[in-house]
C-alpha cells in the first residue's frame, strides 16, 4: 500500500474525528469496524451500546454521524435505510441548486453578474440540478417491483444490489 492512500475505515474516522468529540471516537471505532463489505452496519444500535456501556442514544448520535460520510448510504442497516439516506442527500442538494439559481438570478438583476457570467453560471447549475434529478429518479424502485430493486448507481453511493426475494 502506497504511503498516501488511505483504506475506506480510515477515511471515515478521520473524517468522523473532526466531527465528534474525543470520547466519542471508541464508538465511531466500533461502528466502521463493523461495516460489512457492502458498507452496511452489520450489529444493532443496543448491542453496540451494551458493549461499551454507553446509552444508546449516543450510539445512535455517533451513527448519525457516520451516516453523513461519504460514501453516501455508509452505515446504513438495511436497503430502505440506505435509499432514504441517499434520498435526502440528494434532496438537500437539490434545494442547494435551487438557492443557488435564486441568488445567481438577485445577483444579475442587481447587475452584479454580466449576462456572460449569469447564463454560464446559470447553465452550469442547471446542469447539476438534471444530474441530481436523474440521480433521485434512478433511486425509486419501479412501482411494483420492490422485490427486484437493481442496483443503486450514484456516483456517491455504495454498490447495493437486492436478491430476488428482497433481501440484501
């Protein structure tokens, strides 16, 4: 392994490091260290409370911030959990894109953006803005057929792919 790369688990607990407080670490520890291969959380929430001795909302906060990492969907329980959280990933930035045209456009007609700069910068969102639409409508399990949900493909997401009976 090269010097400069870093492995997945240690991304996360660096990123998570920045995000928790020190004591909160041994649980952010337990919980990337009980990701399976797919990036799923593969213990409950209880039992890794009752391991450490730690309530089991502050698992649960710590889990929540795991959540946030990238991959997006990383630490998720299950493939309903791990849909609703790329969902609303997608859907915060969605509303970010939005704010984003509002302002491009005040800006432009305060004259503070020429008509170069507001239509470059107003293309450029509105192509994000198609690429995280596609991105929510690849996310929806087709009406009918949530036993053989395909694979999510987000460029962020961790590869989740359902058995044809459902489960992952």
């Amino acid at each position: 392994r090269v010097a400069s790369e870093q492995t997945l688990a240690e991304k996360l607990l660096m990123d998570m490091g920045a995000a928790l407080p020190d004591e909160d670490m041994t649980i952010a520890e337990y919980l990337v260290g009980s990701l399976d291969e797919k990036g799923y959380l593969a213990v409950k929430v209880e039992d890794v409370a009752y391991e450490l001795s730690v309530s089991v909302d502050r698992v649960r906060a710590v889990l929540r911030v795991l959540q946030a990492q990238e991959p997006v969907g990383i630490g998720a329980r299950n493939l309903r959990e791990c849909l609703s959280i790329q969902i609303a990933h997608l859907e915060e930035r969605k509303a970010r894109i939005y704010e984003g045209l509002r302002d491009v456009q005040f800006e432009y007609r305060l004259g503070k953006l020429s008509d170069e700069d507001y239509q470059k910068t107003k293309q450029g969102l509105q192509r994000e803005l198609a690429t995280v639409l596609a991105e929510i409508d690849a996310t929806q399990p087709a009406s009918g057929a949530a036993a053989a949900v395909a694979a999510v493909k987000t460029p962020a997401a961790p590869a989740v792919q359902a058995e044809p009976d459902g489960k992952t």
